[in-house]
C-alpha cells in the first residue's frame, strides 16, 4: 500500500459525519449521512467522507428540489445559480427534447456519497452519473451503489443512470477510455470534491480536468447544443469543485496553477428575511405595494460548523468554473507537470492574471453588500 495516495504514511482519520449549518437539507432516507468504520479501514482516505462533499451535496440537491430545513426557512438563493439547472431534466410525464442523456462525472468519488445523494433528484429517462476513482476503489463505489439502488427501489424513486468507472488522475489511458465506453461518457459537467490534499496530484488532478473540459466532437447527431459547422459542443463543461481550506501554504499553489486554465467564481448564499406580521398594510388601513425584499448574503460554506471539533467552524468553498476560452485545445502529452502548472503548454496558454483569482478571494473575504 506505500504506493497508495489513499494510505499515506501516519495516517490517522476516523469515519465522518455531517455538520448541518445554513443551507442542509432534511434527511430524506434516500442516503447515508454517516461513513462505515470498515470502509475507513479498508480503502483509507477513500473510505472516509470529506467534509465538502456535504456542502456540495446541499448546493446541487437544493439547487433541483424544494427541500428544505424546515418550513418556516426562508427562500435560500444561489449565486452562481447550480449548473444542473442550466439544462435541467424534463419532468416524468413529458418527452425531453435532448437527443442524449446528460452525463455528470464526478472525480475522486471515494465512497460515492456525493453522486448517490444527487442522483435521486435527477431522472433516469434523461441524466447519468458516472462515479470515478482508481482502481482498487471502485469496489467500494459499486457495493455502496448497490446499497443505494436498493433504498431508491425501496422507495419508489426513480433516479438517474448511475455507473462506476476508474479514472486514475494523469492518466491518458483511462481517459480515452471514456471516450469509447457506452459511446458517450464523457461529461457535461464535472463534479469534484475535496481533491485538495497532497501536492504530488495537483499535476495529473490538473491535467485530467482539462481533458475532460476540452470542447469536444458531439457524439449524439442532432443534440441541440452542438455546433454544426465544426461538430464541437458550443462550451466546454463547467466543474463545480468545494473546498475545505486545512493548509493555505501547501494548497493556495494548486488553486494559482487552476486559475491559470479555468476561471472561477465561489458560490453566495443569499436569503430573504421572512415578512413581519401586517407589514404590508398602511397606517390608513389601504393596502400598499410592499417594498422589495432585502437579500443578504454571504458565502456558501463560511464560517461552517466544524464535523470534527464541536463548538469550531471550518472555512469551505464552492466554486463553478469554466475553461479560459483561449486555453481550449490543449495537448498535455508533451508538457511536463511543472510546465502544466505555470500555465504553459502545447497549443494552449494559460491566462497569467488568473493566478492571482484565489488571493483576490481570499483579500476581498468574497462577501457581498
């Protein structure tokens, strides 16, 4: 196992479990909050849930249903607004005009939570879920698949298409794959969380995200999204990535080499005050037009109750990022990984002022008036 990036010399992690701060949603039976203390002991790190996948999970399931905390929580507003529902699915009962079934890939998927926990908010008639991870993980993503088919099955949900595939990061091979399997797997949007640990993976965590980002030949005649004239989808896939910050010093090069290649925004919760008994109504007794309502907001994860140590907050992201335009058609085949992340390549050239995006972020608090 010394070669094994999920079983790093001293480990040490214990088993996970939500912290439920702004924006967490009601347990809905569809997945498993907690992780299994044998899943920790046989894949490492992989087996063990991090705490952004939490935060991410609440931001694409609330993004695409109506639950909520409670029902007297106000209205919860995201700016950037989810990507799911930039094309969402079409209802049940009606035919979706998609010539293809969307295909959302999440990287590093570990136990799986992330995807099993969206999946029953998306429709099996027009998205799929591809979970990846190395090798020797997918075992574990395909028994706690299993699990959840089970519960969705249990209670009559129909979620979406749902299969595992390993996806080492760096690795060209396992890429291309994706490209022959099933015919169209690769993604219309990318899911990753927590990548963010061990600097020796930024490269090939990199250079895997730009692959799959690439704008690519359509596989499905006819799709609405596709340039006819050059056969290439009109924009490349976004990535929505979360973060727990745990060292700036060792992960703050990562985000300088990713703003280099992909432009990102971190995600803002905004709520609306509930409306105050007769608030509405004129000191004549006529009514009036009430005065708009007043957002406030403030970063989605900041500030967010800490899983590990009761009583402390942790300090979490979530990014949507899209490819710098002038960066399409990469070829990373002869860049070596230093190359790759200062932003030099192969025909693409990363934009130099995108390195400082996330210092900027950090400068500015990312919080909103």
């Amino acid at each position: 196992m010394s070669n094994d990036p999920n079983f790093p010399k001293g480990l040490a992690i214990a088993p996970s479990r939500a912290a439920h701060g702004p924006g967490a949603l009601v347990d809905d039976g569809l997945c498993v909050e907690d992780d299994a203390a044998q899943d920790v002991e046989r894949f490492g790190i992989a087996g063990r849930t991090w705490e952004a996948a939490y935060l991410l999970r609440s931001y694409l399931a609330l993004s695409t249903s109506t639950s909520r905390t409670s029902s007297s929580t106000p209205p919860l507003i995201f700016d950037p607004p989810c990507p799911l529902l930039s094309d969402p699915p079409s209802p049940p009962d009606r035919p979706s005009t998609r010539k293809r079934k969307r295909t959302i890939l999440e990287l590093g998927a570990g136990t799986g939570f992330l995807s099993l926990a969206v999946a029953p908010h998306l429709h099996r008639s027009t998205d799929r879920l591809v979970v990846t991870d190395l090798h020797n993980v997918c075992p574990l993503l395909s028994e706690n698949l299993a699990a959840a088919r089970a519960r969705w099955t249990a209670r009559g949900v129909d979620a979406a298409e749902v299969l595992v595939r390993p996806l080492p990061w760096g690795d060209a091979r396992a890429l291309e794959a994706l490209r022959v399997d099933d015919g169209i797997l690769l993604p219309d949007l990318v899911l990753a969380s927590d990548l963010i640990y061990f600097p020796f993976l930024y490269a090939p965590l990199l250079r895997t995200l730009l692959g799959l980002t690439e704008p690519r030949r359509a596989c499905g005649a006819g799709d609405e999204d596709v340039d006819d004239e050059r056969g290439l989808l009109v924009t490349s896939p976004k990535v929505v990535f979360s973060y727990k910050v745990r060292s700036l010093v060792k992960e703050q090069p990562f985000w300088e080499a990713f703003g280099r290649w992909f432009d990102f925004e971190p995600v803002q919760l905004g709520s609306h005050p509930p409306p105050s008994a007769g608030e509405d109504d004129s000191p004549t007794g006529t009514s009036s037009s009430p005065a708009p309502p007043t957002t406030t907001w403030t970063r989605f994860g900041a500030a967010h109750p800490s899983s590990t140590s009761p009583g402390t907050t942790d300090e979490l992201y979530v990014f949507v990022c899209s490819r710098w335009p002038g960066t399409f058609g990469f070829d990373g085949s002869g860049v070596s990984d230093a190359e790759l992340l200062e932003g030099r390549g192969e025909r693409a050239r990363g934009v130099e002022a995108g390195a400082t995006r996330f210092e900027e972020m950090l400068l500015a608090a990312t919080e909103w008036d």
